[in-house]
C-alpha cells in the first residue's frame, strides 16, 4: 500500500528549498527540460500511443490526451516562454517606515505546494511544473489513468532535469492513478497549500466538495457569444467558426451561439462555414425554422443550453435583445469566457460590464482564453472563481505575499 502520507511530508520538506535557488539555475533546469525533452520525443509518443490506443478516437478526450511531435515541439516553446518571463518572487509590492521606526516591506513568495488534479491531458504535466519551478512553489500531480503512460514518461523526464542541476526531485512528484490517491491528495492538511483541478465539470465538483485543503476552480468552459443587431456578418462568419471548430476540445471553444431575432434571415449564411466543417448544431424554435433541411442541424431541447460540449456540437439561441442575451449567458455560464459580436459602442460597453466571467470579449473569438496567448507562459489553467486569481493562471498567480519587518529594539 501506497504512504501517501510519507510522499505529502517529503515534498513539503524539499519544497521548503526552493526559494532559496538562483534565477540562473531555474532557467538553467528548464533549458535541460526542453533539451531532454526533444531527444526523446519518440519515447514520449511511445507512451501517449499506449494511452491512445486505450481511448475511443471519438471520446471528445481524445484530442487532449493525444501528443504529436508538433505539439511537443509547442510545449518546449511555451517552456522557453516562461524561462524569458520575469521571476514572480521577492517583489516589493509595498514598503514603508512606521513612525516608531520599523521599516516594513510587502514582497511576493511562493504559495508553497501545488496538488494539480487533472484528466487526460499529459501537456498539464510539462506546463505546470515550469509553472511551479519559475515560482518558486513545489508539487504533487495526481493524473488519470487514461494518460498514466504519457504522465509517467513526462515525469522522468522532468526527474531528469531536476537531478541534473542539483535540484531536488522530491519537490516534484506523481502520485499513482488510483483513486485512493485523490482522496489522500484532497485530505493532505499541512501538506499541501491550494489544490487546483483541471478537467470536467464533475471533476470539479467532485474536488470542490470533498477537498479539506483549499481549491482554485479552473477549467469548466460553457461559452457563449453573441450575435447582436448591428454584427458584421464577415467578422462574425469568421469568430464563430473559429471558436467553435479551432479545437472544440478544450474549455474555451464555443458552445452556443446567441442571436439578435432581427438577424435570424441571416443564420443561414452565418453558421454555412460550421456546416462545412460538420458541426451539429441544435436550434432553438425560431432558429430551427431558418436552418431547418440543412445537414446536421435539429432542434434543441433544455439540456443543450448550459452544456460544454468538448466537441463539434453546439447549441443556437434567439433573443430579442441584449437584455434577454444578458439574461441567457446569466443563468447558464460558467463564468470562463463570454463573447459579443457587435458595431454598436453601447451594447459592446454593457456587454462588457455586465457579463460575470472570467475573460469577456468584443469582436473576437473566445478561443485566445489562454495564458500563452494572453503573454503569460503556459498556464496552470483558467481560474472561474473571484478569491485569489481569475482566468488564465500563470506565474503571478502562484505567488502569495508575506511582510517582513525590520527594527532597531522596538516593542510595543
């Protein structure tokens, strides 16, 4: 049986060094990384193909587990990006001198140990420990078993680097597939400082209901834009096709499609390139009758609003007016990212005031909610909560602050 409990107090332990190590060193480790990384590109699709092979191509997960020689070359460039980014740690984030003397100072530290609970998705594996080796912070990775190969393979590699630059390995560590595993992560009291899950709506669920340790919800995406009175239909055409079939897997690609009822002669044309790259689409009543014949469309029912799809699916919306679009996104967001399409200033300045999420946007597509695009490094995730961080989770928000005051023989 698995000492949880004594793999806990080892990363603590080895954890509570990492602050003391050079810039030189970090970015020195994550160079190795990527080094060690590009040479055993093969062994890594060796194990992600053992995965795959596990996994139903039509599973919307299928895309996220799967690695490519392209996308881990994308993943060491993300890795570069964060060893050019600057260092979070020891910040004066505020400094000032008491009347009695005592000098006191606001700086940036590390949070301390990160448990990442993730589905299947290994790229998690390389960005959160660059993440968390810029920052200072130690972790703890509890993935699925449908990447248990892909995980196992990115992780000795990572082993690899650590140990190769006097960095200790016991700070960063991968716990077993098993279930028991996530319960022990989840109750790691004094262990373990933020648990931060990334993956479905039930994974999230699950850990914000049973966790003792605090958590950082990321990941859910249920995404919404619309398509007011005033849209450009080429700009339109163009963001709606990218947000949804861009790469419908992930957590910002779009899901339902809200239009203006002054435009709905107009849905034919504004949903043709979905129709071309077959997207199934469900229409409400009044959009039904518009698109009704054409391939892949049907009519909607309840539980295609407020459903993140992960897939080449999504739901069509008419309204009467902003109001009733502002309504829509209320009661069905997930508060990730919200988009308008629109030529009018004073819907776009309410929209963009009063949508409740994350990332909110105005003739763009949702698809740049991500750390890397935003200039951030890779991400630990899309934070959809308001405590501590929002949106996209990079190296600032792995950071805490302590004060540390200095005296002369002061007492109070």
């Amino acid at each position: 049986m698995t000492d949880y409990q004594q793999i806990f107090k080892s990363v603590n332990s080895a954890t509570r060094k990492l602050p003391v190590l050079t810039e030189e060193n970090i970015v020195r480790t994550l160079q190795s990384l990527r080094a060690i990384t590009l040479e055993n590109i093969a062994l890594i699709l060796e194990a992600n193909r053992l995965d795959l092979d596990k996994m139903d191509p039509n599973d919307p997960k299928y895309d996220r587990l799967l690695l490519t020689e392209e996308r881990i070359k994308n993943i060491c460039g993300e890795i570069a990006q964060v060893e050019s980014l600057q260092s979070p740690l020891n910040r004066i984030l505020e400094s000032k001198t008491l009347q009695n003397g005592l000098d006191l100072q606001k700086i940036s530290v590390p949070l301390g140990v990160l448990g990442i609970i993730y589905e299947a998705r290994p790229n998690v594996t390389f960005d959160v420990f660059s993440l968390a080796l810029k920052s200072g912070n130690g972790l703890i990775l509890k993935g699925s078993s449908d990447a248990a190969h892909s995980n196992q393979a990115i992780i000795s590699i990572i082993h690899q680097a650590l140990e190769s630059n006097n960095i200790p390995k016991e700070a960063y560590q991968l716990l077993p597939v098993e279930r028991s595993a996530t319960k022990a992560l989840l109750e790691a009291v004094g262990y373990v400082d933020i648990i931060i899950p990334r993956g479905s709506q039930g994974l999230i669920d699950f850990v914000r209901q049973n966790a003792k340790v605090p958590v950082i919800e990321t990941g859910a995406g249920i995404v919404h834009t619309y398509f007011d009175e005033t849209a450009d239909i080429t700009k339109g055409k163009a963001i709606i096709h990218n947000a949804k079939t861009r790469r419908p897997s992930v957590c910002n690609s779009l899901d339902c499609l809200i239009i203006h009822q002054s435009r709905i002669s107009e849905l034919s044309e504004l949903i043709e390139p979905l129709i071309k790259s077959s997207v199934k689409i469900f229409a409400d009543e009044r959009a039904f009758t518009k698109l009704e014949g054409k391939p892949g469309v049907e009519k909607a029912s309840e539980e295609h609003f407020g459903t993140e799809f992960l897939s080449l699916q999504m739901s069509i919306k008419t309204v009467s007016g902003l109001t009733e679009a502002l309504d829509h996104i209320s009661e069905y967001s997930s508060k990730h990212s919200e988009a308008i399409i629109s030529e009018n200033q004073d819907n776009i300045d309410k929209f963009l005031k009063m949508v409740d999420a994350a990332a909110v946007y105005a003739n763009a597509s949702t698809a740049f909610t991500d750390g890397n695009q935003f200039g951030l490094g890779a991400e630990i995730g899309i934070s959809t909560q308001k405590l501590h961080a929002r949106g996209p989770m990079a190296l600032n928000e792995l950071t805490s602050y302590k004060w540390i005051i200095k005296g002369n023989g002061q007492v109070r």
